[in-house]
C-alpha cells in the first residue's frame, strides 16, 4: 500500500490511493 499507485498490489494499491 505504500506504492501510492505505482505498485499494483493485486490491483488494489491503486484504487486505495485514489489512482483507479
């Protein structure tokens, strides 16, 4: 989760940042 985006944890990282 500290990807901010950039690291697509299952896809998920992305959508917690706010990225989609």
């Amino acid at each position: 989760m500290e990807g901010k985006g950039k690291l697509p944890l299952e896809g998920k990282c992305q959508r917690i940042d706010g990225t989609e």
